[in-house]
C-alpha cells in the first residue's frame, strides 16, 4: 500500500510539473513580448498547480520551489513594467482579478513587493494587507507555503532601522508586528496539519510536519536579525508575543521546536536578562514536550557565553542566573508528575555543568544542586534504569572533571548521598571515574578525614557487604579495578607520621572487609605503605617521645601482623609468606629482634603447612635464605635456629638438583661480610661438602635411570661457590681443594656431550684468569690455583 502510494504520488508530482512547464514557458513567452495581459493569465494557471492536496510536504516543496524561480522572474517583469509607465498601483489591483484565490494571493504577494519598492506607499500598509489576504488560505499546506513565500520576499523590505524602507510612517515596531502576526499564523496553521486525518496516520502526519518546521522557525530567526530589535523590545515585545503563541497552541511537537528556536536564534545576552520571562512558560507547556533537552540547550548557550566573556560573569550573579534556573527546573518537575527519573537527573546533571562552568567558586551552588537531585530521587530505591544510572555517573564525573581534584569534590556533602542511589555494579564504575581522575592529576589525600571520605565513595570496589549474591564480574574487569585500588594506596599520604598512621588504619579496617578475593591485591599496598611509614620515623634515641610516642615502630609491627594474618585464610599463603619476611627484614633495620623473630617463624609456619608444591617450596626457600643472610639483628641462639631449619628445609627438597642448590645456598648464612660474629668458616665449608655429596648422588641416580652419566652441571655451580669463598680469605677453602675439584669436573665423561656444562666450565677457567690479570691481593691468590 505504501509502495502505491508513493507511485501514485510520483505520477502526481510528475503531471503537476509538465502542466507547470508548459504554463511558465507561455508566461516566459509573454514576458519576452511585453504582453502584461498573458503574463498574469499563464502565471495564474502555473500556480494553480499549488492548489493540489494529493502531494506530501516533501513533494509539495519540489512543485513550490519551482513555482518560487518562476515569480522571481515575473517580479523582475513588474518591475520593468514600473518603469516603462505602468502604475503600480493599478499593476497591485490587477492581479487581483486572478480566478482562484491561491495564485491571486501568490500575484498579490509578488506585486506588493514591487509596490513596497516604488516607495508610493508606506511599506507597513502594505505588509499589513499582505499579511491579512493570507488569511484567506486555511488549508494548512497550501497556506504555510504562501505565507512562508511571503516571509521571504518582505524579508530584505521591512521597515528596520538603517533600512531604506524606515521613514516616518513606517517604523521597526511594523516590522517586528508584520513578523509576529505571520508568525502567529504559520504556526496555527503548522499545529492543525496534527489534527487531520485518521488517528492511524498520526506518525506519518508528525513526520510531515517535522518536514514543515523550518518553515515555521524561520519568522523567529527573522525577528533576530532585525538591528531595531535591541533588548527593551525584545523583552517587552517579541519574547512575551512569541511565548504566548507557543503556551497556547497546545501542541508538544510544536512547543519543543519554537522552544529551541528562540534559545538557538537569539543573543545570549539577550536570555540572560530574560530568563525569568523564558522560564517561566516552561512550566506550562505540554507534558510530553521534551524540556529536559529544551532547558539542558539552553543552559549549554550560556555556559559557553560565560566561558568565551568572562567579563558577563558578574551579570550571572547579577540576575540570580543559578536560583532562577534551578527553581523552574523544579517548578518544571512538580508540574510533570511522570517525569522519567531519567529526565529529572539530565536536567540537574546539565545545571550541575551550567553552575561548574559559571560559578566555579561556589561550592555551594553545586552542592545544593546535588541536594535537589537527591530530593528527586528520595522515596526511591535502588535505580534500575541503565540510562538513568548513567546519567548520574555523568552528574558525578561532573566536579571531578571541572576540578580535577577528588579534595574538591569530596567538600560536597551531599556527593556520596547521590551515590547511594546507584546499583553496585554502577558504584564500581563510579569508583573507578574517581580513581582515574586521582591518578590522572597525581592527587594526595593527605588527611584521615579525607581519607575516609573517599573510601565510603569506592566502597563499591573494596567492600564485599553490599555486594548481592551469585553477582558474576568478569575476572579481567575484576583484577583491573582491584589493581587501580591498589595504586590508589600510595596516593594516601602524610608527611606527619601519626596522621598517616591513623590514614593505613583507617585503610585497613576497610580492607579487611573486602572478602578473600580482594586481599590479596590490597595487603600488599598496604603493608608496602606501612612499612615506608617505619622508615621515616626516628630511631628511639632521637625520638623525645620514645616508646610512649602514639606512632612506634612496634606498634606498626602489631599492626602488619593482624594485616597479614588475613591473608593465609584468602588463600594467599605464598603472598603472605612473602610479606612476612619483607616485614623481618624491616625489624631487622629497627633492630628489633624479637618482633623479626616472630615475622621468621610466621613463615617457616606458612612454608611447612601451606606451601607444598615442589616449585614453590624452592622459590620460597631462596626467599628464606636471601632474607636470613641479610639478617644481622639475631643473637647466637635465635639465628642458629633459623639457619638450622632452613638447612633442614633445604635436604627435605624432592629432587636431588634443588637440594644441592638450596645446601650450598645456606652457606651464604654463616658468612656475612662486616659481622665478625656471623663469619664460620668451618660451617660454610661444611655446607659446600654436603652440596658435593649431594650433587655426586643425583649424578648416581641419572647414571643409574638413564645408563648415561649425569650431568656435571652442580659440580660447576659449586666449584663457583669455592671460588667465591676463597676469594673472600676464608682459611678453610683452600687451594687443594678448588684444584681438587677442578680436576673432578675435567674427568667427567660427560663435559664432552654436555655444551652448555662444557661452556660453563670455560667461563669459570676465563674468570679465574681474569682475577689473576688484575693484580693485587685476590690476583695473588688466584695465582696459587694451578688449573
């Protein structure tokens, strides 16, 4: 049926335009030959073609606009005509005696032009008769496309000020009332199109005449450009004329447009001093009519206006712009009782942008906008419309991008109320826009106040308690806002070591309520800042407060431990591991030693029940071993004890490789350079010997599985370990014994079909012949080895 249509409407259009051809080519002719009497005839019968009713608006404007090329020419004939003798005031009358009112008022129109250029009579008569034998076209088509054509040929002939047509009978105030009545007529005639038909062609009918609008907004971008049009007139004249058309037409589709039309087309300056006028017919138009767009554009315009003038700022002020607007946005929701809650949060999320861009300074303001925001939203539980939801992430990002400060935004009292209206996930997305802007701006929150303020605000990442059940978040998006939290950590910071104190308690009584899965991104960070805290404290001699200070090393100790203790049940015990020794080690600086022997056994603890996989055990026990070797705060009978288990440790290891390796890596703990106390060499040369057994029996065992020699590759790694010994003047590993197991390794079988252990060797005969190149104590004594 449509697909009919629309070929029944070309064939129309198509019979339209060849009868309209013909026409003009007779009234061309006529004009050519001066015949007055055939150019009227055969330019009434070409305009009749507009007096059809069966094309759409879009088809209708092809046939009018050729009609609109062709008057242009036969105005230039009446023009000639004038001039050649022929009066205009008969030539006005003339036309008049066209058969059918259509083309008559279209002649009419054309020569009322011509009259307006003669000057033989007052430009605002004529206008006014023009404007009133319009009436007599109420066909709502036929009748906007004649006084749209009228609009156009008076346009550059109104009686404006500078205008040639401006004289003592003719005045702006004709202009502007010639304009409005037009206006006032198009626009009728625009909202009665709704109103025809069946009420099943009521989309096609709004489509029609959404085609129609411009026709209709051109009056009001008219009246703008108008030079005598200033602000008194405006303000007195043309918004309240144009207002009142617009309140009492009734019509949504109509009131939207002509809305913003009037916001687009004239000044800002000009709304500015205006805005209780305009605001105030808000409030009474239709309720479907989209104000959320209307009053978001039109504080958009004078956003940007103050931001390109900075000197009109003090006229915001002046005008109460900020109070005037948020009492019709609420004055424009309590008249719409079924506004969308997404419409009311655009409205105050765009006079949220207006107050942060005008008034940045007014902390105030932008917090009383978020109060009637949470007004609006109050009885209200959690919002489930996405849209809506989103709109208020905008509200909030609003501050955070205008300030690109969370300190500023965190100032606002009602900021975090307004959160709480948001589902959890979209309070982690919130969470993670807030700690985007920190870090973008490099912010520090350097207060316990403050501190705790923001983390209420991105509770929605670190704090399992509101979190409904059997929510699925996907890993990815899950460790990526984990890892921004923990970023977020080494933003909180305080050069005063009580208040930062009280800022990693505060941090941690938050965490801890993060459930397993979240612990083991945020401890680490945590206990990290903490222990940055122990390094800045005085020692406790130069510390007047000594141990009755509020902050002390022993009470941050007290403090990583309970942190830590989390973190075994997460399951994180190789991460608590890790954190328990990083933790001895900074006990070890304070030269605490109980407290580092407490952090040592929390580990050995965690290694013997915890950590059983093979790989890991190996990784731990270097952990175990690099930390203990640094270790230079135990006693006699404390670091024995550590050193005994890890050597017990090490021989418990399930390959025969990893045991080699991790017994000649104890011997590292009975030799400490610059500690006499820690220097046996006795104890390393038996750590060394063992390694040896050890490594001649898993080259059994290979031998034994395989039926081929094992490889000679620990032999080596050991050999290293004599070397390094030796170089460091421990009596006990002597020449004999380097050269003892020099020769070893070169009858090994297997040096030959191993090129990795062969290369090995070769770079540990180039070392040693390196040292005895440079000379000195250590080269003399590589000298001695004979290789």
């Amino acid at each position: 049926m449509i697909a009919d249509g629309a070929e029944d409407e070309e064939k129309w259009l198509a019979a339209g335009a060849a009868a309209f051809k013909q026409n003009a080519f007779y009234m061309q002719r006529a004009i050519d030959s001066n015949n007055l009497k055939d150019a009227l005839k055969y330019s009434a019968q070409m305009l009749s073609e507009l007096r059809t009713s069966k094309l759409s608006p879009h088809k209708y404007y092809d046939l009018y606009m050729r009609a609109f090329d062709e008057l242009r020419k036969l105005e230039i004939f009446f023009t000639e005509e004038t001039r050649r003798g022929c009066s205009v005031i008969e030539l006005y009358e003339l036309v008049q005696h066209a058969g059918n009112i259509l083309p008559r008022l279209y002649l009419l129109c054309t020569a009322g032009s011509v009259y307006i250029k003669t000057k033989e009579a007052p430009a605002k008569e004529i206008l006014k008769d023009l404007v009133e034998m319009c009436r007599g076209i109420q066909h709502p088509l036929r009748g906007l496309f004649l006084r749209s054509y009228l609009a156009q040929i008076s346009r550059d002939k109104l009686p404006d000020i500078g205008s040639e047509y401006e004289g003592d009978a003719d005045t702006v105030t004709d202009a502007v009332e010639f304009v409005l009545l037009n206006f006032t007529e198009m626009n009728k005639l625009w909202v009665r199109m709704q109103h025809q038909g069946p009420a099943r062609e009521k989309e096609r009918r709004e489509k029609e005449r959404s085609e129609l609008r411009d026709l209709v907004g051109k009056n009001l971008h008219v009246l703008s450009q108008l030079e005598g049009v200033d602000l008194d007139m405006y303000r007195d004249t043309v918004l309240p004329r144009v207002l009142e058309q617009i309140v009492n037409c009734r019509d949504a589709i109509a009131q939207y447009y002509l809305m913003d039309c009037i916001i687009q087309v004239f000044p800002d300056d000009y709304h500015l001093q205006t805005l209780d006028v305009l605001l105030g017919a808000c409030p009474q138009l239709q309720p479907s009519v989209d104000i959320m767009t209307v009053l978001s554009r039109l504080m958009e315009r004078l956003s940007s206006y103050a931001a390109l003038n900075a000197e009109v700022l003090p006229y915001f002020l002046q005008v109460e712009a900020f109070s005037k607007l948020n009492n019709a946005i609420g004055k424009v929701i309590e008249a719409q009782e079924d506004m969308p809650i997404l419409s009311a949060v655009t409205l105050y999320s765009s006079l949220l942008k207006f107050t942060l861009h005008v008034h940045p300074d007014r902390l105030d303001y932008a917090d009383q906008v978020l109060g009637s925001c949470i007004k609006q939203l109050s009885g209200k539980r959690k919002i489930d419309d996405s849209r809506a939801t989103k709109e208020i992430v905008t509200l909030l990002s609003a501050p955070l991008e205008k300030y690109n400060d969370v300190v500023t935004a965190l100032k606002l009292t009602n900021y975090p109320l307004v959160l709480e209206y948001l589902d959890s996930e979209t309070k982690r997305v919130m969470a993670t826009v807030i700690i985007r802007s920190i870090m973008k701006n490099n912010t520090l929150i350097a207060t316990a106040e403050k501190v705790e303020a923001l983390l209420e605000l991105i509770s929605g990442l670190i704090n399992d308690l509101d979190e409904p059940q059997g929510l699925e978040v996907d890993e990815d998006d899950f460790e990526e806002e984990q890892n921004s939290v923990a970023r977020l950590i080494h933003m909180l910071y305080n050069d005063d070591p009580e208040e930062m104190f009280k800022i990693i308690s505060i941090l941690k009584n938050h965490i801890l309520t993060g459930g397993p899965k979240r612990l083991k991104f945020t401890v680490p960070p945590l206990v990290v800042s903490a222990l940055k805290l122990i390094r800045r404290l005085p020692v406790e001699g130069d510390n007047p407060f000594g141990k009755e200070a509020s902050v002390s090393a022993t009470k941050i100790f007290q403090f990583l431990n309970e942190i830590i203790e989390a973190l075994p049940n997460v399951p994180s015990p190789d991460l608590a591991f890790r954190l328990y020794l990083q933790c001895a080690e900074a006990a070890n600086k304070c030269d605490e030693e109980p407290i580092a022997y407490e952090f040592f056994t929390q580990a050995y603890i965690l290694y013997e029940e915890e950590i059983s996989d093979s790989k890991a055990q190996v990784t731990a026990l270097q952990l175990i071993i690099g930390t203990l070797q640094r270790m230079h705060v135990f006693g006699v009978e404390n670091r024995d004890t550590l050193t005994h288990k890890a050597m017990g440790y090490s021989a418990k290891l399930l390959k025969k490789p990893e045991q080699c390796r991790a017994v000649y890596g104890c011997s590292h703990l009975f030799w400490l350079e610059g500690h006499e106390a820690i220097q046996d060499g006795e104890r390393v040369l038996r750590c060394l010997k063992r390694a040896l057994k050890i490594a001649n029996s898993a080259q059994q065992m290979t031998s034994a599985a395989r039926g081929s020699t094992g490889s000679v590759t620990l032999f080596i790694e050991i050999l290293n370990k004599y070397l390094y010994f030796y170089e460091k003047g421990i009596p006990q590993i002597t020449v004999g014994t380097v050269e003892s197991l020099i020769q070893l390794i070169k009858n090994e079988e297997s040096m030959t079909s191993e090129p990795s252990a062969e290369s090995f060797f070769a770079s540990t005969l180039r070392f040693m012949e390196f040292q005895k190149e440079k000379g000195g104590a250590i080269g003399d004594r590589y000298e001695e080895i004979k290789v």
